[in-house]
C-alpha cells in the first residue's frame, strides 16, 4: 500500500473529525477495492451517518487525483474489534477490556480490562485485570496482537 495513498485518506478523514484505524487494499488493478475501517474521536460509537460522511470525505480526495483507478470501490465501516498498535491508543482505551496476545501471559493470551499503560516512551507496559483479579504486566514492545474486547458490559 502506498504511503501516498495511506496520507490522503487520513487527510480526508481528519478534515472531517475521524481517526483511520485500519487500511485495506484488495480487488484488481483496474476495479480496486479500499476498505477503510474509522473510528470516531469523542468515543462514542460510528454509526451509518458517521460511515458516509468519512466516505465522501475520502472520495472527493481521491477523485482529485490520481493513486488509484477511476472505477475503485470504496468500503467504510466502524473499527469492529479495534487493533490497539501504539502507546497512544492504549492510553485512550484504559478502563476499556482488550484481548491480548503475548508470550509473557498465560496460554499466550488474555481477556482482560486495561487498568493503566505505565513506563516511560519506549518502555510503556499495559496493565491488565482479568475478571478473576489477576493482574499482568506485559510490556507493549511484547505485545503480538492486541484489540478491543466486545463486552456487554465492563
């Protein structure tokens, strides 16, 4: 994936107040498909609403050039499961539950609620709770896979 391509969808979606989460490029040559999966910054959940006005957000950027066939399509959606990638996105979900995948932890992965991100830059590490009250320590630099946990309630 370009990081040309990667930079204008972000720009559309910033001028209109929503965070990329995840970017996917598949389909043909001639008929590409980009799936971008957004996430609203006040934490509330994305709604259908949300999903059009990130789209034509995206399309009039990419209309205006040219990284990508004229007949692409273009899917938007809410994040899902949402990726936790960097120390930042750890922080704004503390007091959120994660599935997390380590070697550190028992059986390699945890559902647990992220009750802190502690450490310096570089160094931060995630502070887990299972609901049995076990705490883990996992440094993020340790971290294989980690995303939002669904839970009914917290």
């Amino acid at each position: 994936m370009s990081d040309e391509l990667e930079r204008v969808v972000i720009e559309g979606l910033d001028a209109v107040g929503y965070d990329l989460v995840e970017l996917r490029r598949g389909g043909t040559r001639t008929r590409p498909l980009l799936e971008v999966r957004i996430d609203r910054r006040d934490g509330e959940k994305v709604t259908v609403e949300d999903c059009a006005t990130a789209s034509r957000a995206i399309e009039a950027r990419l209309d205006a050039g040219e990284l990508i066939a004229d007949r692409y399509v273009l899917q938007v959606s809410s994040p899902g499961d949402r990726p936790l990638r960097t120390p930042a996105e750890w922080r704004r979900f503390v007091g959120r539950w994660v599935t997390v995948q380590a070697a550190s932890l028992p059986g390699g992965r945890v559902e647990a609620k992220l009750t802190d991100v502690a450490g310096e830059a570089g160094g931060e590490m995630a502070v887990l709770e299972t609901e049995k009250g076990a705490v883990h320590r996992v440094p993020l630099a340790e971290v294989k896979e980690a995303r939002l946990a669904f839970r009914w309630k917290n």
